[in-house]
C-alpha cells in the first residue's frame, strides 16, 4: 500500500539532501502516517484508516463523521 494519507490525500514529496559542501542528492521526505481505528455512530461500525498526523487533529477538531464527509466531496475516500 503506498504512503498516502486516506483522508486528506498527503504523499510522499521530493526534495535534496544538501551537505556542507553544498552537494545535492535526492531524497523523499515521507508523510507522518498512523494506522488507526475509528468508530462511526452513524453507521454503527468501526474502520480502520491510514491517516496523517494532522488529519488526526482536524478529526479531534471537527469529529470523524464531518471530515469523513469532506474526504468523500473531495474525492479521497472511496465507499
């Protein structure tokens, strides 16, 4: 499974490693993924979802049901 965020769509970005000497070579700078469990009361079951870290704090922020529902608007999240 690649490294992307369910609900907010975060990826992997490109970027260098730059030395001292000024010398650069590429690297990847990964996007802060959780596995986590949530439950939905609306439909009264449980889902596990890959998430960011600060797609974590818009959940505690706003609640599961509303981002689920932005997620599913902007096209991350299937189902």
């Amino acid at each position: 499974m690649s490294r992307v965020c369910e609900l907010t769509g975060k990826r992997a970005m490109v970027g260098n490693n730059v030395s001292h000497a000024m010398n650069k070579t590429k690297r990847k700078f990964n996007a802060n993924l959780v596995k986590k469990r949530f439950f939905i009361p609306e439909e009264d079951k449980w889902i596990t979802l890959k998430v960011s870290t600060s797609a974590l704090k818009d959940i505690n922020k706003k609640g599961i049901s509303a981002v689920i529902k932005e997620a599913r608007e902007k096209g991350f999240l299937k189902k």
